[in-house]
C-alpha cells in the first residue's frame, strides 16, 4: 500500500512545485518528464517482480499493469507538450498533468470503491480545466458539456456506493467479494446496484448513447490533452473501473449465463462498436473522427469486460493497452499536422505524405493498427475479444464486431486518401515535416505498436496465458 501511494504522492508534490515554477519556460516540463519517467521505471519493475502473484484487485499485477499504461501515456503526453504546448502558464499545465496521473493512480491503486470515486473525481476536475485550458470558445463548450455529464455520472456513482454501503456494510473490493459469494441466490439487489454503477461508468467511458461529450472534448482540446483523454484517461476514469464491476457482477452471477445486467453490458458494448464506426465514416476533421473511432474500440472493451470468461478479459485487458498506444498515436499525429498546416480538415490538403512523410508512416501503423490488421497489436487482441464472443455462443455479436473493424479500416483509408496519399496540393506547398521533438513520441509508440504485434507468442506465453489461468 505504502508503495502504491508513492504513484500518487509524488506527482502531486511535482505539481505544487511546477506551480511556483509557472514563469519559467522549460522547467515546468522537464520536471513533469522526469516525474514520469521515474514513475514509468518503477511501475516497469513493480509489474515484473509481480508476475506469477494475484491477478485481482489492488496492489497486485493488475494495478501495476495499469500503472504502466498510466505513466506511459503520460510520459509521452508530457514529452509532446514541452514542443507542443503553446501556453506562458507552462508551470500550471505541467502542474494539471502531473494532477491528473496522480489521480489516475489512485483508481487503480485503490482497493475500495469509495475511495476510487474520490480519484475518479480528481480525474474529472484535472480533465475539465485542461480540455478549456487555452480558455477558447470550442474547448470551452466541450469541457463544459464534459463537466454535466461527468457530474451526473459522479452522482449516480455516490448513490450506487452508498446503496451499496447500506446493503453490504462494506465497499472495498475483499470485503464485497466475501459479501457476493455468501448471498447466492439472493443477487437481485447487487445487480441493480452494480448496474446503476455501470451506468454511470458508461458515461465517463463515453460509450454510446451516453457519448455526446466524446467528440467535442476530443475535437476542441489541445493536441496533447486530446492524446491523453482518448489514451488513458476514459480507459481509467471509465473503462478499468467498469472492468471491476463486472468482475463483480460475473460473481454475483457465476458468469455471464444468467448475468442480465452483463449481458445489457454486452449490447450497449456493440452498440459503440457500430455507431462509432458508422459515425467516423461520415467525419470531416482528422481529430472529430479518432473521436468516433475511441468510441467504437471502447465498445469492444467494454463488449468482452462484459463477457467476463477468462479469454474475454485478457481480450478486454490487452486491447487497453493496445488501444492506449494507438490512439494516442493518432492524435499525435493529428497534432503534428494541425501544427504544421494550421487545420485537421481533411477536405482541405492532399498529399501530406510528400511533406511529412514520417507522420504519415506512423499514422499508417496507429490506422491499421486500430483496425486490427496483423502483424500490429491491435489484431490480437481484436482477435481474443471476437474469439470469446464466438467461444460462449454470441456468434451474431462476434460477426458483428468482426464487420465493424472491416468499417474501421475503410474510413481510415478514406483518411488516408483524403490526407496523406496522392499528389500535394498547392495549399501545402510550404508545409514542413514537424522537428524531432514532435516526432519523437510518434516513433516510440509506432514501435511499441509493432513490436507487441511481432511478439505476441512472448506476450502470450509471458502474461496473457497466466492470467487467463488464474481466471479458469
């Protein structure tokens, strides 16, 4: 626990001196790196040393899994920002960043619920005050329609806690267990409590039809923090914590069989995988459609989150961190090309490719990558996710996901066609290939992109076969 704390404590204090340093030009953002570098080594060594343990809630495996995510997205967000971030408040940017990894940290650290909905509160804050940071009409309004629905979802979290507190007599994550395994046959009054907290989750994930703030926030924040939300925030604030609750419910229910509300999971699941899908088809701007595409690959999260057999959650699990390294490369590349022509509109260049040819090669990879085409990442655990669905009989649900990758693959290369290939139009004639501080986080993640899909026999063997052994 003391080593848990140290995830969340120490980002906290390089916020307060990021604070007094919000003069100063670069050392705001060298701070914030080192923070999360050092953050991102240890989460590193903490995940190794505790292979072969527990994989469950708290200070296990899985937080540390997920503190690596956390630090990783972060490090680069961060690293992007010192070239990217075109603000004099540099100290209070850098400050809010190292807020809201600290608050992330604490969801996966916490091992009760109502202390994760402290942090998943910190989160919201930390998201609102960076979506309308450069304080412009658009972001304004996005983070604004992001505060509503994110107070409603925080409302029904506190209600479904506090039913649960009165129900249980307990909220951390042994104790409900214990609670869950003595009432069989008598888990109407958990279902609806943990559906009311997955609906709730649903929200702050951004899944369909809750997803009205997704694209706005996503579309109108600055290129860094678009890269955050859609790499790790909504897969923290929503979609890990939504995991848990359907841990609890395929419990509660001994799997998904006779699991109602999971399987009402399910649908709303392959609800966003279609209309996230359907709905990038018709986007114009390059940012407004990953918008769309994070919903569409969070319905397939959710989708095997939902499912709950072992196969499934390692599906589930493994698409986090693919889906944290693609999107997130997406958006940077989104942010190279806005900061080198001055707009995502697809519509309005053609040939980027001749230009910025190394933005263009990543944002192939992070394209084909989100559409699940191998050798890269994204195709395996696309593969574990529609391979459990057809393994517990929701075969129209597998096909379904299957065709929505295929959708997936055709708006992106309308992307490509529209903005990469083809000749260079006049309007970006003196466009420029961004410098290596831009480029930089683009090549790492390409190659944690490609990597990952090469050896995913060693990432199987290594970390996902053990896991789904602890889940049988």
């Amino acid at each position: 626990m003391l080593l848990n704390g140290i995830f969340v404590i120490i980002p906290v204090i390089g916020a307060v001196i990021c604070a007094f340093l919000n003069k100063q030009k670069q050392a705001p953002g060298l701070l914030a790196n080192i923070i999360l570098l050092f953050g991102f080594l240890i989460s590193l060594h903490i995940f190794f040393m505790s292979l072969g343990q527990e994989w469950f809630f708290g200070e296990d495996v899985l937080s540390a899994f997920m503190l690596i995510m956390i630090y990783m997205v972060a490090l680069a967000v961060a690293f992007f920002a010192v070239f990217a971030a075109s603000t004099k408040r540099r100290g209070s940017y850098f400050a809010i960043l190292l807020v809201i990894t600290a608050g992330m940290a604490g969801v996966v650290c916490s091992q009760d619920l109502f202390t994760l909905y402290v942090f998943l509160e910190v989160v919201a804050v930390a998201s609102f005050v960076l979506i309308a940071f450069y304080n412009r009409e658009k972001s304004t309004e996005g983070a604004i329609r992001y505060f509503y629905l994110s107070s409603i979802a925080s409302a029904f979290i506190l209600f479904a806690i506090s039913l649960l507190l009165l129900y249980t007599g307990d909220t951390t994550y042994e104790g409900l267990v214990k609670t869950i395994l003595q009432t069989q046959g008598n888990s109407a009054p958990l279902n609806i409590i943990l559906g009311t907290l997955a609906v709730a989750l649903m929200i702050k994930t951004g899944l369909f039809p809750f997803h009205s703030w997704t694209p706005d926030a996503y579309e109108s924040a600055s290129s860094p923090i678009s890269a955050l939300l859609a790499g790790i925030v909504t897969k923290v604030a929503g979609t890990y914590a939504l995991v848990l609750v359907c841990m609890l419910l395929s419990i509660v229910n001994f799997g998904i069989e006779h699991n109602t509300v999971g399987k009402a999971i399910m649908w709303f699941g392959l609800g966003s995988i279609v209309f996230g899908a359907l709905a990038a088809q018709e986007q114009k701007d390059f940012k407004r459609m990953l918008a769309y595409s994070s919903i569409s690959q969070m319905g397939y999260i959710t989708i095997a989150a939902a499912l709950a057999t072992p196969l499934a959650m390692a599906g589930a699990l493994f698409h986090i961190f693919n889906h944290a390294t693609f999107k997130t490369l997406l958006f940077f590349c989104a942010g190279n090309v806005k900061k080198a022509t001055g707009t995502t509109a697809i519509n309005e260049m053609r040939g980027l490719q001749e230009k910025m040819p190394y933005t263009s090669a990543t944002a192939t990879i992070g394209m084909l990558a989100t559409a699940g085409l191998p050798p890269f990442s994204g195709f395996w655990s696309k593969l574990f996710i529609i391979a459990a669905l057809w393994q517990a009989g929701f075969i129209g649900m597998s096909v379904t996901a299957l065709f929505a990758s295929v959708l997936t693959l055709a708006y992106f290369l309308k992307l490509q066609r529209g903005m990469f290939f083809g000749s260079a139009s006049k309007n970006i004639a003196n466009v420029k290939e961004q410098g290596m501080g831009f480029l930089i986080p683009c090549f790492a993640l390409a190659f944690i992109i490609i990597a990952v899909g090469i050896y995913f026999p060693f990432i199987y063997n290594n970390f996902l076969s053990p896991f789904i052994k602890v889940l049988q």
